[in-house]
C-alpha cells in the first residue's frame, strides 16, 4: 500500500502546482493594479519616441496613428526604416500629412551595425532624437491617448533605469490568431504578473521601453545590443547592472497578432519560447507546470484520488476564468497542449527565424559583423525543424551608403 501510495504522489503534486498556479494567475490578471502618481512631475518632460519600422504591416498607420494622438505637450516620433523602397515610408508620410502639428521625423539608413537587425536601425534613428527622455516601442504597437505621460512618470525618480509595459494582444487573422493572442494573455503576460508579484524585476519587453538618454549612454548606447537577440531584455539587464530600477507600469498596450495559419503562429512561438529559453534555462526548464490543461490531466492520470480530481477541477475552473470568455476557454485546453509541445521543442533546438534572419539563441557578443542572412521559407513548418540556408548574403557594417530624411530636423 506504502508503494502505490509513493507512485501516486508525483501526480496529486503535479495536480496540486498546476492547480495553484491557474488560481494565482486569474486572480493577478483580475487584480487592478495600483495607479502611479508621479505623471504630474513629468509630463512635461520633452520625450522622443523611437520606432524602427520593417515593411508594411496589417495595421501599421493605425497603430502608428495612436502615437500622434497623445496628450503630451512636448514630444517627437522618430521613424526608421533600412531601405528607401520600404513600404512604411509612405505610411510615414500619411501620417504627416493627417497629423501636420506632430513632430516627426524618418531616418533611412541601410547600414548594419551587427547582427540585430532591429537594433541597427536603433542605432541609425536615434541621432534624430532631439530629447532626453526616450521611449522605444514596436510597430505594431497601439496605445491610448495618455500613454506618454503615464510610462515616462517613473522616469522622474533617478534611481529608475527603465520603464517596461505588459501588452495583451490583438487578434487580426482569424482562429490561428486568436490562439495567438492567448499566448500573451493567458500565459506570457500571467506568468510575468506572478514572477514581478514574487518581486523578479529581471523583464523589459519590446512593446514599451522609456528610459533616459544618461542612461543609455551609460551601458554604451544602443551599439550594446547590437548582437543581442533578446534587445529588449538586455535594455533592462544591462541598466539594472548599474544598480537602476526597472519599473513595471500600469499601462498595458495592444499588440497585433496578425498569424492566419498554424506554420506561421508555431514559427513565432517557438522563437518566443527558445529566446526565453536562453536567458532561464532552469525557470524555463519548470515552467511546464503553468500548462494548466495538460498537467492537470496528466497529474490525475498518474493520481485518480478524490483530493488531485477536485484540485483539478478547481484549477480547471480558475484557468476557465483567466481565458476571459467562453469562446477562449474552450480554446484553452488546445492552447496549453500546443504550449506544451513548443517547449519541448524549444529545449532542444538552437536556432530562431525573426523576419528574413535565421539566428542562433547564443548572443555574438559585439563581434563587428552582421549575420548571414538566409531566405525564410514560409513552407517550412517550425524553426528547429531541420533547417537548410541555401543562399547567403554578407553585410558590412561600415561599406554601406546612408540616406538620411529628417521630415522635421533637430534644432
């Protein structure tokens, strides 16, 4: 009886984790959190906005156009793009045309500056910023009207490196990407809510970074990113190094999920996930137990005890909650089996594909030269999945010319 009890004790505490885990994360994404107070101080502070663009995306003047709404007395937008036939510079220009009294500027620069793509651009728009308080945020970002002035208020305390938001994403693309967005709001942005409510603060995301220009300048610019592919993360980890806070705002943003098929939401995950991967091995290797769905039926599997079956329920009806809806609940089990696969996966693999680039998850730490870039092949079903380059192109950093458009140049 000992020997059947001990065999079951590994599933009623699987049961019991994964259980305890959905309740913890309903009740945080339930959970109004607590509004800053510092906005007055700085929202007069003059704040440039840097957004590297890449092509023309599903609902990029849409979600650029929320950056020009703002109400903020002082501040400048910043748009750069690599080629002078990218697609976003005419939506760049609608914007001037639509919105006349914003600040805005457009830097077209091919150069690279090493193997994040991203980064480089960074580097070539941000000679445009004419302020010292600097926000960073994706494309495909939208936000509401105060937005500035609430992310840019921590920055008023000195000892604040950065400041970061959470995002909830935005289905545009049908079933495939609806599942997507439940990658962000039922697992990404929860498991992150629990991790900053246990006091980690080791976290900055791409959808919003505000800093200041000292301390960009103190951790060596932008150019420290430049072989990092986790940038946005390395913003925070390198301005913590000198002993500055990252804060967590209240805002949350919207971002697009924009992938209609399965290869194309599996592609994005899976370098989601070996990109996390990399930076936590060891949380990352017990992070299997937020997969509410397949550990709950796994744990009353290996234990069919009355206890591990009503924790399971109770963990089914708090993941049920978090889903938000029924719609998305009754996608939920589908969405945390296929989590479950792509962490897996993950473990194994060593390389991602981020637009045109395939790179690996180990950074090349400073190493002067852009990657190989190799054709993605939109056939191909999952970024580990035996990968071939058959054609590669080398870039110099310092051989390229360089096209400089300031619609509105600094003072």
């Amino acid at each position: 009886m000992a020997a059947g009890l001990a065999a079951t004790l590994p599933g009623a505490a699987l049961v019991c984790v994964a259980a305890g885990y959905a309740l913890a994360a309903a009740w945080l994404s339930r959970r109004k959190p607590a509004q800053g107070g510092a906005m007055a101080a700085i929202a007069a502070t003059p704040v440039s906005v840097l957004k590297p663009l890449c092509g023309a995306e599903p609902r990029l003047y849409a979600n650029l156009a929320s950056f020009c709404r703002q109400r903020h007395p002082c501040y400048q937008l910043v748009f750069g793009v690599r080629a002078a036939d990218d697609p976003a510079i005419a939506v760049v220009a609608r914007l001037r045309r639509d919105f006349p009294a914003c600040d805005i500027a457009l830097v077209i620069d091919p150069r690279v500056h090493g193997s994040n793509l991203k980064v480089s651009n960074l580097i070539n728009l941000s000679g445009a910023a004419r302020h010292d308080a600097l926000v960073i945020a994706d494309s495909d970002v939208a936000v509401a009207p105060d937005y500035l002035a609430r992310v840019t208020a921590p920055l008023a305390d000195a000892g604040v490196g950065v400041v970061t938001c959470l995002y909830r994403g935005h289905a545009i693309g049908g079933f495939w990407s609806r599942l997507g967005a439940q990658f962000i709001d039922d697992w990404f942005v929860p498991a992150v809510r629990i991790a900053h409510a246990g006091g980690s603060r080791r976290f900055a995301f791409g959808a919003t970074i505000a800093l200041r220009r000292e301390a960009l300048a103190a951790i060596g610019g932008f150019g420290a990113l430049r072989d990092r592919l986790a940038d946005d993360f390395w913003l925070g980890e390198l301005t913590r190094r000198l002993g500055l806070r990252t804060v967590l705002s209240e805002v949350v943003v919207t971002t697009d999920i924009t992938e209609d098929r399965f290869t194309l939401l599996w592609r994005h995950e899976l370098r989601w996930m070996r990109t996390i991967a990399s930076l936590n091995p060891t949380g990352y290797a017990f992070s299997f137990v937020t997969f509410t769905w397949p550990m709950l039926a796994l744990g009353v599997w290996l234990a069919p005890l009355p206890l591990a079956i009503a924790a399971a329920v109770v963990g089914g009806m708090a993941r049920s909650v978090l889903a938000g809806s029924v719609a998305a609940a009754l996608r939920a089990p589908l969405r945390d089996g296929l989590l479950l696969a792509c962490w897996a996966l993950a473990l194994a693999g060593k390389r991602v594909r981020w637009r045109e680039q395939v790179l690996s998850v180990h950074d090349r730490h400073h190493s002067g030269r852009a990657p190989a870039l190799f054709p993605a092949s939109l056939s191909q079903a999952g970024e580990g999945l035996g990968e071939r380059a058959s054609a590669a192109t080398q870039f110099s950093p310092d051989t390229q010319p360089f096209t400089g458009i300031h619609t509105k140049r600094p003072l």
